[in-house]
C-alpha cells in the first residue's frame, strides 16, 4: 500500500485532481498495489480540497485523523463534524478509512463514531507515535492503545521522527497488521544511517520483516486483511 498527498511540484498540497491523477498513472502503470489517499495534512485547504482524493475510483484506502494534535509549534485541527463528512464521503465512494490516532482519545473517538453508524466494524486503526507535542513513541503507550481496540478490529503503525526501525520491530511482535515507513516520517533506518529513496526504506523493512518469520502481504493478500470493499 502507498499512502499519498495531493502536491504540486513545489511539494505544497494542493486540490488539483489532475496532478494526483498523474501520479496515480505511473503506479497503475506497473503495480495493482493499494493506493491510500490521504485527507490530511497541515494546511488551509477546506473540507471539500482535503478529500478530493476520493474522486479517483483508484483510490481504495484513504487517512481519517481522528481528532485535533499539537504538531510540533502548529496544530492540527480535525473536528469531530469534520470527521463525520470525510467519513461519510468514504462510505459514499466505497473507500476503507484508516483511522489515524495521535493519542488514545482518538480510538474513544473512532468507537463513538462507530456506534453512531459513521464508520463501520471491524475498524482499521494507525496509531501514530512520536509526534513532537503528541504521544511519545514507546511500548508502554503502544501496548495501551492497543488494548483499547474491539475485537476483529485491527491496528498498524506509523512511528513520526523514527531513528531506526526498533520500534516498528516492537509493534510487528505486538501483532500490528501494518508498519508504515517513508520520507513523510523519516529518513532513517538505522542509527545515522538514512536511505536516499523510499524504495531503499522498503527493502530495508521487508528484510526486517522476514527477518521476525513473518511474511509481507500481496496487494491482493492485503486487501484480503484489511477487508477493503470490492469494487
């Protein structure tokens, strides 16, 4: 699965469909993996902008933020009836939500969410850890969120400001379904050791992954996993 933005060349989000269009050929092109569309990020975009992503029937995951974060000197405002009209645009366009959470009132959130009917069981969760001004990246805090997701549901990882890859090594052998790696979060897999591509990020993962005697799913087996609704 690749999780993307819609940014012009300068990097700067922008709601232009045709420039993430674009960017859509050129995986389409050679893979069928899962392309997640994101609704986030820090910017001044309004609603509609921060889901035109949804508009491209590609898209088949895409991010939820699951409440408001400090993040870093800013903040990063997602307001529980703003979260009700990206949810429900998801619903409208058959696309699974990936439930960001930045601390555990989030996952209370996701589960009110879901018994009011907006969101649907069982829930994909991504706790993201390590936020400046947010939730700190460490077991104690990992092992807490999880306890509090339902049954059938299930959880990954995205560690912000990763020195190495210990900590998704941790919530690998903890059950996580899910570790995201990437220049969004991180240059480095290793302590001072950075990757000049995010293909190099990958293969350094998928050998960890092996490493643990667990196998990286398909596009077809994660789709499977995830229960990502058919078309």
């Amino acid at each position: 699965m690749v999780h993307l933005h819609v940014r012009d060349e300068t990097g700067a989000q922008t709601f232009d469909l045709d420039i993430f269009r674009k960017t859509l050929d050129l995986f389409t092109a050679k893979t069928d993996v899962i392309i997640q569309g994101s609704t986030g990020g820090l910017a001044d975009l309004t609603l509609e902008e921060r889901c035109v992503c949804l508009e491209d029937p590609r898209v088949e995951v895409a991010s939820l933020n699951m409440g408001s974060v400090n993040f870093g000197d800013d903040v990063y405002i997602n307001k529980i009836p703003d979260i009700r009209f990206w949810a429900k645009r998801m619903k409208e366009r058959n696309v699974l939500p990936e439930l960001e959470c930045f601390d555990v009132s989030m996952i209370e959130t996701s589960i009110l969410l879901a018994r009011e009917g907006v969101l649907e069981r069982p829930m994909h969760f991504n706790f993201c850890l390590g936020t400046l001004g947010a939730l700190s990246a460490t077991p104690q805090n990992l092992a807490f969120m999880q306890s509090l997701v339902e049954k059938d549901s299930h959880w990954g990882l995205t560690h912000d400001r990763m020195p190495d890859f210990s900590f998704l090594a941790c919530a690998l052998t903890m059950g996580a379904r899910v570790v995201r790696i990437g220049f969004e979060d991180s240059f480095y897999f290793a302590p001072g050791q950075t990757a000049k591509t995010n293909a190099e990020l990958v293969e350094h993962l998928a050998g960890l992954i092996d490493s643990l005697g667990f196998e990286t799913a398909t596009p077809q087996e994660a789709r499977l996993i995830l229960n990502i609704p058919d078309e």
